[in-house]
C-alpha cells in the first residue's frame, strides 16, 4: 500500500465517520468512484465506519440522560404525540425514512431519548448504513456516467471576437 493510497483509505474512513448532513459518506463514496476503488472494498468500509460512528453517537446519547438537568427538560417536551411516533414507526422507520430526511445521527439521538435499548438499534443501523452506502454508490455512478455524456455531447465554447 503506498503512502497516497494509505490517505486515500484513511480519508474515506473519516469521512464515513462525519454526519449525514454535511454530506460525509457520500463524499466518501464520491472520493473512491473518484479514485477507481472497488465497490467490494469501497462500501463495506463506508458501511463499517458510519456504523460504527452510529454506536458510538447512540451510546452517547443514552449517557446523556444520566445528566439531571436534560433529563427533566427531556421529560418535559416528551409529548404522547412524540412517543406515538416512535412507536408507530419505530426503529426500522426512523433508520430507513429518517435517514433519508435528516441523516442517522439526529434519528439515533431522538431514539435513544425517547426510551430506545440500544439492543434494538443494532440491527436496522447496520442494516441501514448498507443500503445508503450503496445508494450514494449508484447515485454517485448514474451522476458521473450522465456528466460524462453530457461533456461529450457538448460543443467547446466559441467566444465572440466583439466588444461589449
């Protein structure tokens, strides 16, 4: 492994480690399209680090309710409209829709507050990190194959010779 590809993968990992909402693994997934990686490699390590990152954000959250003060202001905006969602759509809704909408970290820490057990995050996190990955994979394809044909198709730019 060369020095360059060693960063290559270290900065996908990091960059599968950062929030949804700016953008993280999908530009991970964009960085190794960029880079001709393996979709074999590619995503498995997308996968793992924002899992992993997932965990780690939901175990957090859990040990923030031991602190008295957000707790009981936890408690207090905890309407029965809110646990009713949580419960109609519960984990596999809020890690697949979610997920879509605002990114996993918001979805995990709304969980975990709203009573969660971390047991039953496991699976649809995992679950759900695979299929994103995948997803900013044939996004990401389907996008550069399109600007490709677009780049082909077009004609140079042709300045015109007169002032304005």
């Amino acid at each position: 492994m060369t020095g360059r590809s060693y960063w290559v993968w270290a900065t996908i990992a990091g960059l599968s480690m950062t929030p949804n909402l700016i953008l993280g693994p999908s530009v991970a997934v964009g960085l190794g399209i960029k880079e001709q990686l393996s979709p074999w490699l590619l995503l498995p390590v997308v996968t793992v680090f924002g899992y992993c990152e997932g965990l780690l954000l939901a175990w957090l959250a859990g040990r923030s309710l031991r602190i008295s003060s957000l707790n009981q202001y936890l408690n207090r905006i905890r309407t029965p409209r809110s646990v009713e969602l949580a419960r109609r759509w519960g984990v596999w809704g809020g890690l697949t829709l979610g997920c879509a909408v605002v990114g996993q970290e918001p979805i995990l820490v709304a969980l975990r507050w709203l009573g969660v057990d971390m047991r039953r995050i496991w699976l649809p996190l995992a679950i759900s990190n695979a299929f994103f990955a995948w997803l900013y994979y044939v996004l990401g394809r389907i996008t550069l194959e399109q600007l490709t044909k677009l780049t082909l198709r077009s004609k140079p730019l042709e300045f015109s010779k007169t002032r304005l």
